[in-house]
C-alpha cells in the first residue's frame, strides 16, 4: 500500500467527519441564506437580457397584473435602468442591489418607458423564498446526514461512498448562494473556489446519483463493466475542465455571463432530474429483482418516498410552470419542492428499521448498548456514593478514604459483568435473531474442536449454518495449493455444485482490509476485485458475504453465506462473530488435515517399508559359490525402494553372470521396472548365451512395454572360470574398473541405454569387452549414486575417489574393500542426504 493511501486510511475516520462537518455547515448556510441571511426580494416580474445597440440592456416581461411592479407603473418591455439611483449592468447586480432592500421597504426603479419617457417611481419590496432551491437544499442536508452515518459504519464499501459522494454534490450545487455574500464576492480566490466546486457539483450529481441507484441495493451487470465504470467517472471530468477553461476564458467577464449560466444550469436541471427519474426505474427495477419479501420490504420503504419525490418534480418542472406566469409571481405553487427531504429520510428510516447498507446494526449498538452502559454507571455511582455515606456515618470519617477505596475496587470487579450481563440481556430482547446468532456460534466454536475427521468438520459447519441458523443458501470452499483455487466440498442453496473460484487478489484484498477492519470479510462490492475471474458466479449463486477461514496468516477455506432467515445481510457484530467462528474452524480443519496426511503418510510409509522388504528379497539373498571369485554386493536405495539392482546369476559351478542397473529416476516406479527386468533378465541368462546378445534380447522384449521418457542403464558381465575370462557389455551404464598391482583401467565401452531405442541402433553400438583374468584382481560395477553422492555444499564424490579405494586393495577382501568405501561415502557426505540409489558390486578374483 502506497504512503498516501496508508495515511488515508490511517485518518480516513478523522477526514470523513471533517469533511461532513465542512459539508453539513455549508448546507445549512445554503438553508440560512436561501431564509433569513440573504432572501431573494422580489418584485413580481422577469428581468430579461437583451441586446441593444452593443449595449445590454434589461427588459420587463410578464410583470404580474396587479403586481408591486404593475402598481408602480411599469409593463412589460419596459426597460429597468437603475435601481435606488445605481446604473444597472447586468440581472445579477441588479439583484444584489435589490436583495439589500428589506422586506416591505420600497426600491426606487429609473425606468425606461417603451415610448422613450424615463419614468422615476418606487417598487414595494417583497422577500421571496425560492421553495425548488429550498427543497434541494433539506434535499442535501438530510441525505449527507444519513450518508455521513451510512460511511462511519462501512468506510471501504462502494455502495456506501458512491451514496455519500451524490449527497456531498446534492450540497455544492448550491453553492451559487454564497455568492451573494460580500465577503465571497469581494474575494476572488475564495469565489473561483465557490463557482468551481458548485459547477462540479451540477457536472458530478446526476453520473454519482445514476451510479448510486444503478449498484443498490444489487449491481447491474453492465456497470461491473470497466468501459462503464470509466464513462462515469471521468466523463464529468472531462466536462468539469472543459466547461470551466470555457466560461472563465470566453464569458466570465461577459455581460452575457448570466445568459449562459443560466442555460447552463437549465442544462443541469434537466440531467438532475432525469437521473432521478432513470434512478427511480432503476431501483423499481431491481426491486423486483429481489427474490425474497424480506429483502423487498427496505426498498419498498424507499420507493414509495422516491415515487412522491418523483411526483414532486414533474410537478414542479411541468405541471406550476402551466399555471402560473413564474416563480416570481407565485412562489406558493413551487412550495412542494420541500418534500424531496422525504427520499433520505426514508433511507435513514430503511437503515435503521431494516439494517440497510449494514449500518443500523451499528446505530442501535451505539445508542442501547451506550445507554446501556451510562445508565449502569450511573446506578452504580449513585449506590457507591450512599453506601460511602452510609458507612461514613456509621463508622466515622477518619476511615472515608479506606471506605472509597474498598468500595471502588469492588465497583470495577463488579461493574464489567454486570454491564456485560445487561448487554446480553438487551440484545435478546431487542436483537433476537443476533442473540441466537451468539449463542450458536458460541457454542459451535467450544464444539467444533472436540470433532474428529474432515467429513465430519463439514458436515457439522453445514448443519450448524443450515440447519440452526436457518441459513438458505452456505457453502464451504476449501483450498487447493496445487490449483491454486478454492473448490466447494459443501453447499446448500447453491445450483453450482462444482464450483471453483482462483484465489488471484484474495491475499491482497485481505491485507488491505486488514489495515481498516479486524474481520476482513469479502462482501459483494469486493467481489470482482477479489475474484477477477468468477465474481459473476458467487453474485449469481446468492453469496453475499465470504468469510476467509485463515490460520498462520494463510487462508485454507472460504465460507459463503446468503442472507439471515430475516433477509438482511450479516453486519456489525456478526461478522465479527462469523470470522471468529470461521478462524476456529480453520484450525479443526486444518488439524484433520495434518491428522489425515499424517495417516495416509503412515500407511504409504508402511507399504513402502513393504515394498522395500520385497525389492530386498529380490536381490541376491547369498553370494553363490564359484571356485576363483571373492564377491561383494550391496544395493543402498535413496529412498525406500529404488530403481538400482544388482544380481549374480551362477551357471553352473564355474560361470557367473554379474548384473547391475539403474532405472532412470528414483523412487517406487522405478523399482516397479526394475522388478520387471529383473524378472527378464534371470530368465535370460542361461547357459552357452553372452553378454551383448543377452541385452539385445532384453532390450528388444522391454522397449514396447516402457514409458519413453523412461530408460535403463545396465552393465552385464560374464565371469568364465574355466576359460579364466571375463565378458562385459555396457549398455549406456557407468564403466567397469579394473585394479590390480597399483593400476586401475577403466573402460567405458560404447552402448545406448536399454528402452531408448527399439534395437537396430542399439544393437551396433553395444560393444562387448573380453578380458582375461589374473589373481588378486579387483573388478567393481557401480551405479552412478556412487561417484555422484554429494556433500553439503553439493561437491561429487567423483572417480578419482573411488579411484584411491580400489587401488593397491589386492590383498584385502570384497567385503572389506566395499565396507570402506560405503564408509568413505558416508563421511563425505556428512549430514547431507542421500541424493540417488547406490549400488556397488565388488569381485575379486582369488585362489582357484
């Protein structure tokens, strides 16, 4: 979060109300000077502009027959020159001339006769209340007061900015007012400033006003679009600048100034109106769209007050205008305009009555629970104070300190249960169904962790929420990590069994919330910020609040939630109580889920151990007995079971088949092929059969039956006693070594690995080696885990090493020799881990 928007946030309470403050002040100014500071006088006529002779004159029309203006001689197209001797310049000096006159005083009027006569007579002053200005002026002051409260309650929600946003321009399009103040007008920073924010209001009102009534109280569709979001936003804007670089550029200083403020503010008062009027379609609209009564009942409160506002209007634009000249001459037939109040006083009636946009939770806590709270106090202050007097007398003065001081102790042990105790009691009395609501979860929560398996959690999660709680539509979203989703294992309510939401921005979101509220509960207007991609899925399927179920600062589940069985959504201390509930559900689910894996890892570690058992029983289970050979073997899998195997096959009393391989890859699968190769190979080595054509033969058999991305690596040996040689083949495996008097040779013959190709390739590149043999010499047969174990800083072991350990060992054992260099390997790699399968055969050639 970036420095501003952390300050903002950090403030943002002491910023809403100074703003409100700000705004409140200045609408009640608006109501002041619209009735007492600055009332419009009025002399029952219409000044008109007009140009004459490059000059602008100022025209009588519809002077009222009868009028103070008709009284004083004057008709219509006469010409107004001065007033109380001052040359008139424009409508509105003239005004501000006129409205210095006190009610019931007369203005002396320089008239211009159409006849060209000058005419010098005095004009009775009426004061004129400008009812359509006075109705929007309650208008403002009534829906920022309620939407002040609406944003306390839910500072990051949408609905409730937009709302408190069209009060606040309800407000500064009333601005013009000030202007007849001297000291705005004398001052033309402070009167740029008044103009600015009163035409951005005029500009902002009816987009804020649609936007408002086009999310509440359910988001269209369309507006969740970003073409749409944006058109709203900074359409306005763009007029805002440019309307304003406009007037101050070409008209400010214009004496037709007034003209095109005048068109200007017509322009505005029908996109007001029409707003409204698109507003009220659109929230009849929506009404209807509601499923259940319960969430009807708070809108048809509104509807009803917006349908008279509605009425109003059309009959203040349409219907006074038809029977009467002007306001100036009938001001009492505009006076229902006053009655616009009734629309935010409907909302504050909705919000408090029906929990509306999650505030009258809110304001009933304040209210009772603080009365609640001053009443105990006071009681209790009233109780100590007798008893101090009482014991007082009774006992006597010089012990009154000790007495008050015993006697507060007791008050502050005693006072927060009481206060506690008396809360509870008028929240079941008057908060019913939250006082269910407690008591449930409450109970939940201390019985949920006595429950054991996963199955069991949601099942018993669902059947509190349902069941007790009443809840229509709930559901539980368990993480998936490899998916990186939330996928829905219980519902009730919702059509979509198999749902899936991707957790994209839900982390951020939380953070974010986190730094406003301590139970960031995802509700709907933080729908498509949080999941991009499937808000539309959890809008459709009736969630209206997502609880995260969080443990470690990770989140493992979501729990959906429709609305109360009273229809309202879940606000205030609910959502305190339902996150609490949610975190102590993470920890039984997140407990079964280590118990579960911890079993299933049990049992895999059990089959394993079994799988192990029987890869061990498959190797050679004793070194066969052939006249000449010392020999040595062992096979040290990585993990349980591996893919490395050796095998010594005996033909007859003088020959031996010495086998090793390595299965690509490590691990069960590999031993699974291994196993099948063995299988092979015992069958294959038979008598008067050599190396190469044995791995040919096996190479053929298993290449079909193989994964390709699957291989063998394998070296096969032929020890002839009697014809004192030894045959080996090296199919794409680790060299032979071979060490004796102080030498080592090591071949790496050529040949492909076994399943890498279906035989004709492999078959010309295996080459069979022939060697005779001579006593005391030491051969070995390796995997490549032997030269490739790794230390901790990740260094081989390497053949150089191995190199040192098999020469000048020709007068040790096999047994020997192997046993050290399993102990070399050992202390080389320390404490780190072993890294693949290894697997070593060692064969000596001794006395025959």
């Amino acid at each position: 979060m970036d420095p501003v928007k952390k300050y903002l946030v950090k403030y943002r309470s002491k910023i809403i109300i100074g703003m409100s403050l700000l705004l409140i002040l200045l609408s009640l100014g608006n109501t002041l000077i619209l009735t007492t500071i600055d009332p419009r006088s009025n002399d029952e006529c219409i000044w008109k502009p007009v140009n004459q002779a490059d000059t602008l004159a100022i025209r009588f029309e519809t002077v009222k027959v009868g009028g103070v203006t008709w009284n004083a001689g004057i008709r219509n197209g006469d010409y107004l020159i001065a007033i109380n001797r001052i040359r008139i310049e424009n409508p509105d000096q003239a005004q501000m001339i006129l409205n210095k006159v006190e009610g019931g005083d007369y203005a002396g009027y320089t008239v211009k006769k159409q006849n060209g006569r000058m005419l010098e007579t005095k004009v009775y002053v009426k004061k004129l209340i400008n009812f359509p200005l006075l109705g929007l002026s309650l208008l403002g002051f009534f829906w920022q007061l309620i939407a002040f409260i609406v944003l306390m309650a839910r500072p990051d929600g949408r609905v409730q900015r937009v709302f408190y946003a069209a009060g606040a321009t309800l407000i500064l399009m009333m601005l013009f007012n000030y202007e007849s103040l001297p000291f705005i007008r004398g001052f033309l920073p402070l009167a740029f400033l008044f103009d600015f924010l009163n035409t951005g209001g005029l500009i902002y009102g009816p987009f804020l006003i649609l936007l408002f009534f086009w999310i509440f109280p359910r988001e269209y569709n369309f507006v969740k679009k970003k073409a749409v979001n944006y058109t709203l936003y900074l359409l306005p804007a763009v007029l805002l600048i440019g309307l304003f670089i406009y007037r101050f550029l070409f008209v400010y200083d214009s004496p037709a100034r007034n003209y095109h403020y005048q068109k200007f503010i017509n322009i505005s008062n029908i996109a007001l109106s029409s707003a409204f009027l698109l507003g009220f379609v659109s929230l009849l609209i929506n009404y209807f769209r509601l499923k259940s009564p319960n969430e009807r009942k708070p809108i048809s409160v509104i509807l009803v007050s917006y349908f008279l506002a509605i009425i109003v209007i059309l009959y203040t634009v349409f219907v006074a205008p038809a029977i009467t000249d002007n306001i100036f001459n009938s001001p009492e037939f505009y006076m229902p305009m006053i009655i616009l109040f009734i629309l935010p006083v409907a909302f504050g009636y909705s919000i408090f009555r029906y929990q509306l946009m999650d505030v009258s939770v809110v304001i009933k806590n304040t209210i009772i629970y603080g009365a609640a709270t001053i009443s105990i106090a006071a009681v209790y202050f009233l109780v100590i104070y007798l008893m101090g007097q009482v014991i007082s007398t009774a006992i006597g003065t010089e012990y009154k300190g000790v007495i008050a001081g015993v006697i507060f102790i007791i008050f502050a042990l005693v006072f927060q249960s009481t206060k506690d105790k008396f809360q509870d009691f008028l929240t079941s009395r008057f908060y019913p169904e939250q006082f269910a609501y407690q008591r449930i979860l409450v109970s939940f929560s201390n019985d949920i962790t006595t429950v054991v398996g996963l199955d069991n959690i949601l099942d018993t999660m669902t059947s509190t929420f349902v069941e007790s709680l009443k809840i229509n539509t709930f559901g539980i979203m368990l993480y998936e990590e490899k998916e990186n989703i939330f996928k829905l294992v219980r519902s009730v309510g919702i059509d979509s069994k198999d749902m899936k939401v991707p957790a994209l921005n839900l982390q951020k979101v939380i953070i974010e919330k986190n730094t406003t509220s301590k139970s960031p509960v995802i509700e709907e207007e933080d729908y498509q910020r949080t999941f991009p991609v499937s808000y539309n899925l959890l809008a459709a399927a009736g969630i209206y609040t997502v609880v995260p179920m969080i443990i470690k600062q990770k989140v493992i589940g979501l729990m959906l939630l429709g609305l109360k069985h009273s229809g309202a959504k879940f606000a205030g201390k609910d959502i305190d109580l339902l996150y609490a509930v949610a975190n102590q559900s993470a920890v039984a689910i997140e407990n079964a889920r280590l118990y579960r894996t911890e079993a299933e890892k049990i049992k895999i570690e059990r089959d394993l151990d079994l799988a192990r058992k029987i890869q061990q029983g498959l190797l050679p289970k004793k070194i066969p007995a052939v006249k000449g050979l010392d020999i040595s073997g062992e096979m040290i899998p990585a993990q349980q079971v591996g893919g490395d195997y050796y095998d010594l096959i005996p033909i007859g009393e003088d020959k031996l088949f010495v086998v090793v391989g390595d299965v690509s890859g490590k691990g069960l699968s590999a031993s699974l092929y291994m196993t099948k190769l063995q299988t092979m190979i015992e069958s294959a080595c038979t008598p008067g059969r050599n190396p190469k054509e044995i791995l040919i033969d096996i190479n053929k058999r298993i290449y079909h039956s193989m994964e390709r991305n699957w291989f063998v690596t394998m070296t096969l040996a032929l020890f002839d006693m009697k014809a004192n040689k030894v045959k080996f083949c090296r199919a794409g495996h680790m060299p032979v070594f071979a060490a004796k008097n102080g030498t080592i040779n090591k071949y790496r013959s050529m040949g492909l690995g076994i399943g890498l190709e279906c035989g004709i390739i492999f078959g010309k590149t295996l080459i069979e080696e022939e060697l005779d043999l001579i006593k005391d010499q030491i051969f070995a047969f390796f995997s490549d885990g032997v030269t490739e174990a790794m230390n901790e800083q990740m260094d081989l072991f390497g053949e150089d090493k191995l190199t040192e350990l098999l020469i000048n060992r020709s007068s040790h054992r096999s047994s020997d020799i192997l046993n050290d260099i399993w102990k070399n390997i050992q202390t080389y790699r320390g404490s780190a881990e072993v890294n693949d399968d290894m697997t070593m055969v060692v064969v000596k050639i001794s006395d025959k």
